[in-house]
C-alpha cells in the first residue's frame, strides 16, 4: 500500500447529543456525551489506516492532558506522528459539536489558542519517500512554502488538498497541487450553487487539476484534467453520525487514486465509503 503523509489539526471533540437543536436561551439535556479525538486530516488518516496504508501526521501538538488522549488515539489508529511540533505552556484545541438525533446535523463550536505548524526545512520530512502528502487549507503562506519544497524534488508525491472554507490566500496553492477535495461550503462562498458549473470554473482556472465537490445528501460531484465531469446521487439512508463524513469521502479518493486513476471509480468509492460512515457512530471498520 501507500504511504501518506497528513498535514493538519488535531483536536478534541466533546460531543453533545440531542434530541433536537436547542433555540437561544433554552436549557437542553444532552441524551448522550462522546469525547473523542478529532480533526479533518487526522480523521482521514484514522481511515486510511484501516487499509494497510503506512500513515504519519504532521502538526502542533499542545503539551497538556488534551494532548495526551490526542497521541494516543493517533498510535492507536498506526499513525506516526514523528513529525509533530509541541508547544510549550499551550492549550489543545476543541470542538464544541451538538448533535442532532432528529436528523443527524452537527454544530460546531471551535476554540482554539494554539500555534500552527512551523515551516522548518531543516525539520520537514523528506517527501520523496511517501507516495501521496495531504493537506488542510489552512495556515495558507506555511503550506505554501511545503508545497513549494515538494514542487523542486525530483521523485515527487502526488498532493492533495481540502478546501474546506474560504481562507485568504487558499487559491494560491491550487496550481500546486494534483488533487482539490472541496466542500459545498467552500463552493457557495465562491458564489456558485451548481457543483458543476463549480468543477468547470476550476477547470478553466487551473487545468491540471482533479477537483471534487461534496454536497451532503445532495451527492458528490468531480472533473478530472480533460473536462469530465461525473457525480453520484446521495442514496437515501439512515443516518446517524454525520461527523467527519467528508473526511472519510476524502479519505476513501485518496485510497482509491493511490490504487488507479480510474475517477467514476473512485468518486463511487468515496461515496460509498462516506454512506457507510454516516449510518454509524465514529470511524472503525469502515473497510
């Protein structure tokens, strides 16, 4: 299998579960309290690793209790996290997340007072060695950077990157990258509402692209260099656990691309795996 490198956060989620959403000012019991480790690339590598694919992280990690039940999750899901950076005296981020059991939509309250990830090049690890480097859009001129010392190697892994929300800047990393997994967030905020007028402005832009954009229950959607664009319809199911289901679609393009370049085929996958996700509660066994 592959070996992949995540760059990204890593958080606590502390996660409320409710019978419906609350209204402002009104007091609700929660039914039910998860606190788990969270995160978009690290639940993505948490996947990942389920099929033999050798993993590592790249991150701030804090240096409190928080930080503790972070590191552990990450080595209990086979993830190397060598290449993290500690800060001193700091706090790990959270996630505030209710839950509603009326239809499985998630809230997010995030807090976070701690220091992105340093671009050291003494420090970094040697990219050549991994097949495929994945990256959150965030902490935009740090990424850069990275992006830019893989763009001079010879012997280069494929990139990809999550367009989650529209940070300053994000657009400036497109061209160096393979792949763009973006969001139905990501997309309203570049003021589109179809998908795949969407895909085709990215196309027009940035032409050696692969992008993808997923729309929840509406299905996903994705183009590849020549234009083609294919989707796949959201099947109607039972849902659970909405939470981290466009990491796990993330996750499931990356395993299907680092095997073929078949892109029907790995739109299906990820879809597929996304679908399982949702039907259940966290991310186990989802191969």
């Amino acid at each position: 299998m592959s070996r992949i490198l995540g760059f990204g956060i890593a958080t606590i989620d502390i996660i409320n579960s409710v019978e419906y959403y609350p209204e402002e000012d009104e007091e609700l019991r929660a039914k039910a309290q998860r606190i788990v480790r969270g995160g978009n690339v690290c639940n993505t590598l948490s996947v990942l690793s389920q099929t033999n694919h050798s993993c590592s992280w790249a991150g701030s990690l804090a240096d409190d209790e928080n930080a503790a039940i972070i590191v552990a999750d990450l080595k209990k899901n086979k993830i190397n996290i060598d290449f993290s950076q500690t800060r001193v005296q700091s706090t790990s981020p959270v996630s505030y997340i209710t839950l509603n059991q009326c239809n499985a939509s998630r809230t997010i309250v995030h807090y976070r007072d701690l220091a992105e990830f340093e671009f050291k090049q003494e420090s970094l690890p040697d990219f050549s060695l991994y097949d495929w480097v994945h990256f959150e859009g965030r902490a935009i001129e740090t990424t850069r950077k990275i992006l830019e010392s893989i763009s001079q190697l010879d012997r280069k892994p494929i990139v990809s990157l999550e367009a989650e929300k529209p940070r300053k800047d994000i657009e400036s990393l497109f061209h160096l990258v393979n792949f763009l997994m973006c969001s139905k967030h990501y997309m309203l905020a570049c003021k589109f509402t179809s998908a795949t007028e969407f895909l085709v402005s990215l196309n027009k832009q940035y032409p050696n692209l692969v992008a993808s954009c997923t729309l929840g229950e509406q299905g996903a959607y994705l183009i590849n260099q020549t234009g083609q664009c294919y989707s796949q319809a959201e099947v109607e199911l039972d849902v659970i656990d909405t939470i981290g289901a466009g990491d796990v679609f993330n996750a499931g393009l990356i395993d299907s691309f680092s095997i073929s370049n078949d892109h029907e085929k790995a739109l299906n996958a990820a879809c597929k795996l996304a679908s399982k996700k949702v039907c259940q509660v966290g991310f186990e066994n989802l191969f």
